[in-house]
C-alpha cells in the first residue's frame, strides 16, 4: 500500500487530479466526522479508522491478517515496544491476539495526529501499563531535544529518512521538528529493569540508527520484529549488526522491491 502511495504522490498529473476531484481529502473528512469503529473478530478489542489510509491497514490487519503472522512470534509475550506505531494497529492486534490487555509496553510515532488514534486505542481498550509518545526514536540527540522529520500527505509514508526519489514530489513532504525519544530510558522509568519481549521496528528507513544508538536498550530485548527499507539499509546488514548484539536471523515473512520484513530472536546462552 505504502508503495503504492509514493507511486500516487510522486506522479505530478495524479496529485493534481487527485486535488482537483477532491475525493481523497473528501473521504478523509468523512472518516474524521464518522470514523470507522470495529471490534477485532473473537476479542473485546476495539479499532477505529480516521484516514482513507489506516481504513486499508486495517482490512489487511485485521480481515487479511496478511500483515503479521502470529505462529513467528514467542507465545508469552507480556512486554513490547512499538516503533513506529502509527494510529496503533499491531498493539491491538498483538492484544487481541495474546488475549492479554495486561501488556506493558512503550509506543512511538512522530506523527501526531497518528499518535491521537493510538492513544484512543490504548484508553479504549483499557491497555493502562501501555505509554504513548509522540516524537522520533533514534534520531541523535541535539541541543534543543528535537529533529527532522518529513510529513507524508499519507499518514502511512512519513519518515525521518525517505527516498531521495520521493523528495522530488515536494508538495508530497512537509519537514517538521519533532521530540527525540529515548526509549531506553523510558523503559527504565516505567518498568525498571524488566526485559522486553518484543521489539517492532517499522520507522522508514531509520532502522540502523535506533540500533546503533539503543544498544543498551537491545541488550534487554528478547526478539525483534523489523521492516527494513532497502533504500537505507539490506537485510545483510541488519543481520550483520543485530548478529553483534546477539541476536539471529529466524525468519523472512515479506521481502519487496523496496522493503522487507524479518524476525531476529536472541541468540541462546
């Protein structure tokens, strides 16, 4: 879908169709007046969809399941931390499907109007030891606490890193200041030394800069769930720095043109 849009978005004559007719700024309106609200088919757990974009996700999450697939993953998860949350869609699917809102766990988006849909999952479906934050993850710490991060006309798109051949549809990305977050030290301050089960990596394109600045945090994760983005990164190296952190290739569930998605699981004593 995301490949998709930057196609849409990166085409000149079709953002300007797209203006002129007005449907999918139309469609958006409706969805913010009368979001899409649903339960997760066999669980209380309660979805809602404000953007044309995160409607799709949905239909791919929750009807598919052909996002995630749920036999990759340890069975006792009770700790995660989501980067990239977006509106928070695979917290309630990991909710839904563990049948546990007693989850602890840390969520990060720089995108705020995302992160208002994933703190309304959160309080909606009563997940109280799990934490909201807007800003980037990763990024290096600057004088002012905050970076650059590029907005999308699609909440499914944004990045701190995007494609060079994106950028070129400038009317596509707005470049904003947001908080850097440090998850390592949020961790500590609502969990304390506790490990975390899961780590979910889904930030465009900034992979290998949260690896390589949360060592310290990685040290406590027992296995990750990461998208990389062929654009900064190749799955070979991935492997090769998380293998230095202990960590081994377990599984490839998606692997695109332009992105992929694998499982790496602590290695054993």
């Amino acid at each position: 879908m995301r490949k998709l849009i930057l196609y849409l978005t990166g085409s000149t004559a079709l953002r300007k169709a797209v203006k002129f007719i007005g449907l999918y700024s139309f469609a958006n309106w409706c969805l913010r007046c009368f979001p899409a609200v649903k339960n997760l088919s066999g669980t209380n757990i309660r979805y809602r969809a404000r953007r044309v974009e995160s409607l799709a996700l949905s239909v791919e999450m929750f009807d598919q399941q052909s996002v995630y697939n749920k036999s990759s993953l340890p069975e006792n998860i009770r700790s995660f931390v989501d980067l990239g949350c977006n509106v928070g869609y695979f917290t309630c699917w990991l909710s839904g499907h563990l049948h546990n809102s007693q989850l602890k766990g840390l969520m990060v988006d720089a995108n705020a109007e995302a992160i208002e849909d994933a703190r309304w999952h959160v309080a909606t479906n009563q997940l109280r030891d799990v934490h909201v934050f807007h800003g980037l993850a990763g990024a290096k710490e600057t004088e002012s606490g905050r970076a650059g991060f590029y907005m999308h006309t699609s909440n499914v798109c944004s990045s701190a890193t995007p494609p060079d051949a994106s950028l070129a549809a400038a009317d596509a990305w707005k470049l904003i200041q947001v908080p850097c977050i440090n998850v390592e030290k949020n961790w500590l301050k609502f969990f304390g030394d506790e490990p975390c089960d899961l780590l979910k990596i889904d930030i465009e394109g900034a992979e290998m800069d949260f690896f390589s600045s949360e060592t310290g945090f990685l040290r406590r994760v027992g296995t990750i769930l990461v998208e990389w983005h062929k654009w900064r990164v190749s799955l070979s190296e991935v492997e090769k720095f998380l293998s230095s952190q202990g960590f081994f290739l377990k599984s490839v569930l998606h692997d695109e043109p332009t992105a992929g998605t694998a499982i790496f699981s602590r290695k054993p004593a």
